[in-house]
C-alpha cells in the first residue's frame, strides 16, 4: 500500500516537472520571437539600398509638400519643377540607409510623443523600384539632441532613432519648405561653351565700363556694350574671366517679406547676361541689398550691405548671392582691354 502511494507521488512529480518544462519551453520561444521582432523593428526604419529609391514625399500638417523625384542616377527634381539641391538628398538617402534605433520611447513619454508624430511630424513616403513602399513618421529629437523620435506606419511602438557614430539628431534631414530642396546654383558653365557674355552696369559712374564679349572662330572679341565698337583686349584676361564662370552658388532663395515689387522697381548694380554655343543661357540682374544693422566701412556709415546683394535670376527667382563669390565676374572694360 505505502510503495503504491509512493509511486503516484513520484509520477506526480514527473508530470510537474514536464509541466514546468514544456512551461518554460514556451517562455523561451516568445522571448526568443520578442527579440526577433526587436531586431527585424530595429533593421525596418533603414533602406539599406538607396539606389532602389526612386520617389520621396514629405508632407506636414502645415500644409507643406516636397516630392523628390529620381531623374537618373546622379539627378533628383523637386515637386516636378525644379532641380533638387544634391547636398540635400545625399544627406537623406544617407540617414535612411544608416539609421537605427537608438532606444526605445520610455512608457512615461509614449503618448506625448505619438501625440506630436500625430500633429507635428513629417510624413515620409519612399518608394522603392520593386513598387514597395515605407512610410515614416519623423517627429522631434530626445532631451539630449542625441536621436529622433520615429515611428513606422502599423508600428505600436515609437523609438529613438540614430545614426551610430553621429553626434546629434537627424529631424534637420527630412523638411518639406521646397525652396529648401531647391539647387542653388546661379551659373554653371563650361569656359570652352560659352559663346557670349554681356554685362551692363548701370550706375551713371561705371555706365562707359559696359561690355560684351563674343566667341568668334578667330577667338573672342571684346566690344563696346552701347556702341559695339570692337576694342582691342587683353587675351589672358578675358581667357580668366571667361573660366570664372564654373559651379557659382547663391546663399539661399529669397523667401518671407521682402517686398519684389518695390525692388524690381529700384535701379539694378548691373545685368550680366551669359550665353552657350547651344543656346543655353542665364540672365541676372543685381541688387544692392539693405542692411540688416548699421554698418560702418571705411568710417562712414552705410546701407548697403557690403557682403550680400539680391539676384534676379532669369525673371524668375529671387536669390541672395555674396559679393565675394561672385566679384569676379563683376570686372569692368578697361580691365579687359589691352
């Protein structure tokens, strides 16, 4: 009797003992799922081929919109109008390609933080070749400007998200203002396409030192810009202001209250007007541009800034360009002629 109980005891002790087992099987395999779903959540957020990346949106509540497009592999355009800054979408596909998460968002800030994706986050859609599609939310950076709060289309959770190895955070690469995207180049030409170039000035004291100078088979010819009168030049210095054109950037685009009407109406520094033996060409007229602060040069209050001027660019934008990257093209006649 007491060797029948003892048995049960003990087959009482091998099924706890498979219970705990198979209990602890369980535990494992959803621990072993959560970390694989940790790690494939971590690996989701990046693009790790952004050659496959054809198309970029990003959007905002504001409402504002920048469609970036790939023309071709070295080539993007913004909202279908306007060449895209190349700075710009190198720093973009470079941050969906290298960034991970950081940590994850803590339970006592999750809401807060899903709360601004919501309303104040940027929406952003990349389209891949294959016709798949990613759809981030990209909010605000964590306390210690270290990473990004994001959050993936059908994700619970947000999270931290980084580059490993760069200090700071990464809201600054997705924007949505267009002008942003824009390229910011003024002018960009080869010195041996060039087939003419005309610069006017029109203050009354440097009117005499307009000029035009014109490709010819013989080489080019220095004239006149009121006359036409052929003018005798000095080959070196026309060959060095003829290669002074290559790869001219503005500061920025104008943007915000300045008021285009009034200044369109004030009298230009000068207009400069360059064309290619295709037929390409860009037209700028200058401006003086207002000081923000008094300014002193020489000992005399000025204006002017002495440092930036505003360019009408081909009758369409409106950019800020500096004076020292661009004075070289602001020579005279009589630096030109023999």
């Amino acid at each position: 009797m007491q060797e029948r109980k003892n048995t049960q005891m003990k087959n009482k002790n091998i099924l706890y003992i498979i219970v705990i087992l198979f209990l602890g099987a369980c535990i494992y395999l959803l621990s072993k799922q959560d970390n694989s779903i940790t790690r494939t959540d971590r690996r989701d957020f990046s693009i790790a081929d952004t050659s496959e990346v054809i198309k970029v949106t990003l959007s905002s509540k504001a409402p504002e919109i920048a469609v970036l497009n790939r023309q071709n592999e070295n080539s993007w355009t913004v909202n279908g109008k306007y060449k895209a800054r190349k700075s710009g979408i190198f720093y973009l596909l470079q941050t969906l390609q290298r960034m991970e998460i950081a940590h994850p968002v803590p339970l006592s800030m999750r809401d807060n933080v899903i709360g601004n994706l919501a309303v104040k986050g940027i929406k952003v859609e990349v389209q891949l070749k294959n016709g798949k599609e990613k759809i981030i939310y990209v909010g605000s950076e964590n306390k210690e400007l270290t990473a990004t709060f994001m959050m993936l289309k059908g994700a619970l959770e947000p999270y931290a998200v980084h580059i490993p190895g760069f200090k700071g955070y990464l809201s600054g690469r997705f924007f949505t203002q267009e002008y942003l995207w824009r390229d910011k180049t003024v002018i960009n030409y080869d010195n041996r396409n060039i087939a003419s170039v005309k610069m006017q000035y029109y203050n009354v004291n440097e009117k005499d030192e307009s000029f035009q100078i014109t490709k010819t088979n013989m080489g080019y010819q220095l004239s006149d810009f009121e006359t036409n009168e052929m003018i005798q030049h000095n080959p070196k210095a026309i060959e060095t202001y003829i290669a002074s054109f290559r790869k001219l950037y503005a500061e920025s685009f104008v943007t915000g209250t300045l008021n285009i009407d009034s200044l369109i109406k004030t009298q230009p520094l000068f207009e400069l007007n360059v064309t290619t033996i295709d037929n390409e060409s860009t037209a700028i007229k200058v401006f003086n541009k207002k000081a923000e602060k008094t300014i002193y040069v020489d000992g005399d209050i000025t204006m002017q800034d002495p440092d930036r001027m505003f360019a009408f660019v081909n009758n369409e934008d409106w950019m800020v360009i500096q004076t020292n990257t661009f004075k070289k093209l602001m020579k005279k006649l009589s630096e030109l002629k023999k």
